[in-house]
C-alpha cells in the first residue's frame, strides 16, 4: 500500500526498502520470498563487513556474488544507503569496533568502494557513507569515530582527504575488470580517456600501459615514484590503495595541505556532495551526519 500510495502521488519517485545492515542475507532473503521487490524501484542494503573479509577478499568473491545474484533474481539494481569504517582504537571484537587509525578508516573505506564498484555485472547505483562527523570524541568508542570531519563540524580528518581523492580520480569512471599487478590486484577504471589503476599490497606493484608516462598517488594524493618501461609501469606499494593515472594528459592533482572548510551542520540531514561526487553513479550522493 505505501509503495502504491508514493506512486500515485509522484510516479517518477524512487521507492526502495527499508535496508538491513551487517549483511543479514537471511533476512533478506525472507523479504524477496515474501514478493518484497515488486514494492521497490532498487534494492537498499548496508553492508558493513568484517575486516577479515575485505583482507581476505571473501567481500568481493561471496558478499558482492551474493548481492549480484538477488539482482540477476529481482532485475533489480543496488543503492547502498549506509556504509562505513571507525577509525577508533581498535580491538579484537570485528563488530562495533575501530580499524585504528584515520588512515587505516580511508584504507577500507577505499577498498570496499573500489571492489564494489569494480564487480562484474553488479550494479550498484549509489553508495552513501556513514558518517560525515564524528559524533564524540572519546577514541576508544567506535560510534563515535565513523566520521570524515571530528565533532567540532570543522576538521577534516584524513578520510576526509582520502574521500575527495577517491571522488577526483575516480567520478564518472568505468571499470574495466581487473589486472595481476604481481604484489597485488589492480582494478582498472578508465575516465574520458585517462586510465586509472587502484591496486594495494606490499612490494612492487606492475601494470601493463601504453602510455609513455604515468604518476602514481597515495591516498591523500602525495605523488609516488613512478617508473614506465617497456610498456610497463612500476609502484611500491606498503598496503595502503594507491592509484595510477596513465594518459597524454596529465591528471590534476589535489593539494595535500588543509582541504575546503565542511559545511556547516544541520542536524540528523543527509548532506549531497559535502565532498566532491561519490565514485559511484552519477546522481546525488552524500553522508550521513
């Protein structure tokens, strides 16, 4: 009834489910079973994941196979209205508890955008973070620590940086599957005629180009020594994503010093684009404040 009602009132709107988190599939699964999709335009989803299964690549080869095939099942596409990582301090407790560290935060908040994004088939429309402030201070308390600014609505913190490097490089990029760069796996985009390779691991990562010159990037967009030869360019890489941009145009990089001032707040709202577009689906994208 609700979803026949929204429509009648505007049948251009959107409607999507109410989303389960911690990838209750069961449950999911349940709501499919009982004809849930055929009330919905897309499917809404929060999959926040152990940090084992990005590690181990289990998210991508069976949480994202999974999410593909109720979409082969519903012919419906994904939004993944929340997702996100704490950088407080961590423990041994996968759930409800920080990675660390603000750049262990953009490291896996890097890695679980790129593997989604780069799945074969999957397609997920937009992809929403959760948060864009922090919402204490005490470092030691996971729901505290999720945000890109701090609590004081002006201090970026390093996923800050890292979100509007991943958005430069990557808005409006397709994938083009991936590639065995030895110390890791490297998951080509392309975007208006620049390639764009993300790849992480320990040791030195190589990848096949045309191109006569590249530049790679860390997170905060810090130039990395970068070697072409023979067709072939060269990385170190120490764990962390690093992206690799080969064109006859040279990629634009972002300064690494302070980033613009956040926006003001605005209580429980969704924020479009508080930093520049997510590398989802065009469209509007934002975090959770």
């Amino acid at each position: 009834e609700t979803y026949t009602t929204i429509k009648s009132v505007d049948p251009t709107a959107t409607v999507i489910n109410g989303a389960c988190s911690n990838l209750d599939l069961s449950w999911f699964n349940d709501f499919l079973t009982q004809g849930g999709a055929q009330f919905t335009d897309a499917l809404a989803f929060h999959p926040y994941v152990l940090r084992a299964s990005l590690d181990n690549g289990n998210f991508q080869k069976l949480d994202l196979a999974h999410f593909k095939d109720i979409q082969l099942r519903t012919g419906k596409s994904f939004w993944f209205t929340e997702l996100g990582w704490s950088s407080a301090n961590a423990s041994n407790n996968e759930f409800g508890s920080g990675v660390g560290s603000e750049q262990t935060q953009a490291s896996y908040m890097i890695r679980q955008y790129i593997q989604t994004l780069s799945y074969a088939g999957l397609n997920v429309e937009h992809i929403f973070w959760y948060n864009f402030r922090n919402d204490g201070t005490d470092l030691n308390n996971a729901e505290n620590n999720y945000g890109l600014i701090l609590s004081d609505w002006k201090t970026p913190k390093y996923t800050y940086v890292a979100y509007q490097q991943m958005a430069g490089h990557l808005t409006g990029a397709v994938s083009q599957g991936t590639i065995d760069a030895g110390a890791g796996t490297s998951y080509r985009f392309t975007r208006n005629g620049t390639t764009v390779d993300v790849v992480w691991g320990n040791g030195t990562a190589n990848v096949p180009t045309t191109a006569t010159a590249a530049q790679a990037y860390d997170m905060a967009g810090n130039k990395l020594a970068t070697t072409v030869t023979n067709g072939q360019i060269s990385v170190a890489l120490t764990g962390d994503p690093v992206y690799i941009e080969h064109t006859t145009a040279p990629f634009n990089s972002r300064t690494t010093g302070a980033p613009p001032a956040p926006p003001a707040g605005n209580g429980g709202a969704i924020v479009a684009n508080p930093v520049p577009a997510s590398p989802s689906k065009p469209g509007v994208v934002g975090a959770y404040r």
